[in-house]
C-alpha cells in the first residue's frame, strides 16, 4: 500500500503534487490574479509615500493570493523581512527587505527606478544580496526589485524587466 517512497497503491504522491501545483501555476485564474495584483500595486505605488508602503501591500496581496492557490498543497506566503546578509558584490552588510524560499525581494522608494543608473544600482545591490545568501548556504535563484510602478525580475540567465 505505502513505502518510503511516499506511494500509495502505485501512485507517487509527490508527482502527483507536482502536477497539481503546475495545474494552479498555469491556470487562467492564477493568472489573473496575478495581473490583478501587478495592477493594483501600480496604483497603489502613485499614492504610497514610501518604499514600506509598497512592501505591504505586495505583502498582503500576495498572502491572499498564494495562501488561497496554495495552501491545500502547505503552501503558504510567510517571508521573513529585514533579513541580514553579506553582500559580496560589494563589501558591505544589508538587510534584503524580503526573502521567501529562493526569492529575494527588494523595494524601492515609489517612482525611484527611472534612469538606467537607478536600475543599475538596484540590481547590482539585490545580486549582491543573492550572492551572499548563497555564499552562506542559503539558496536564492529569483530576485526582483521593484518602485511599485516597475519590476524587474530576474532569474539565472533570464532577465526581464516589465
């Protein structure tokens, strides 16, 4: 009936996990959302005073998006934020505003990410930040900055900015 292997009668509850969760990812309604939830934070980020603004509601936007998609798989949105981190690219200490399970989120003051210098700086501070949590052990292979009106988000060899 089960092993190790976390089978049931034949059927491997892992993949079948998988699949489901790939299911979600790709649904018409995920994706909507999430087109939702891009929206609102532009909208939200011309009124936001400042970068913390930002920060919570991306935050309880993605809780109730991620926690309703995912959590019957255990899947829930629970970052840890201001966490501290060496950067290697430049010798310094930071805080990565958030990080939750490979991603590392950094946020902007609103409207802040205009010239391409800004950007530049941006990116260069949050592979900074990804680099030192990989030096020490800690798996990161997503980043994403972003002013609220801006995202760029990036991922081993792929960069995209939207």
């Amino acid at each position: 009936m089960s092993n190790a292997k976390n089978e049931i009668f034949g059927i491997n509850i892992n993949e079948l996990k998988s699949r489901q969760i790939s299911s979600v990812i790709n649904s018409r309604e995920f994706k909507i959302v999430l087109k939702r939830i891009v929206k609102q934070l532009q909208s939200d980020s011309m009124k936001a005073e400042n970068e913390k603004t930002i920060e919570t509601r991306m935050d309880q936007y993605l809780t109730l998006a991620i926690d309703n998609f995912f959590g019957p798989f255990g899947i829930f949105y629970r970052p840890n934020k201001e966490q501290a981190v060496d950067s290697i690219r430049v010798v310094t200490k930071g805080r990565a505003d958030t990080s939750v399970g490979r991603v590392v989120i950094e946020f902007k003051q609103p409207r802040t990410l205009k010239s391409s210098k800004d950007k530049e700086s941006a990116l260069e501070q949050i592979w900074g930040y990804v680099d030192g949590f990989n030096e020490a052990g800690e798996e990161k292979t997503f980043a994403m900055v972003t002013d609220g009106s801006q995202a760029c988000i990036c991922g081993s060899s792929r960069f995209r900015v939207r």
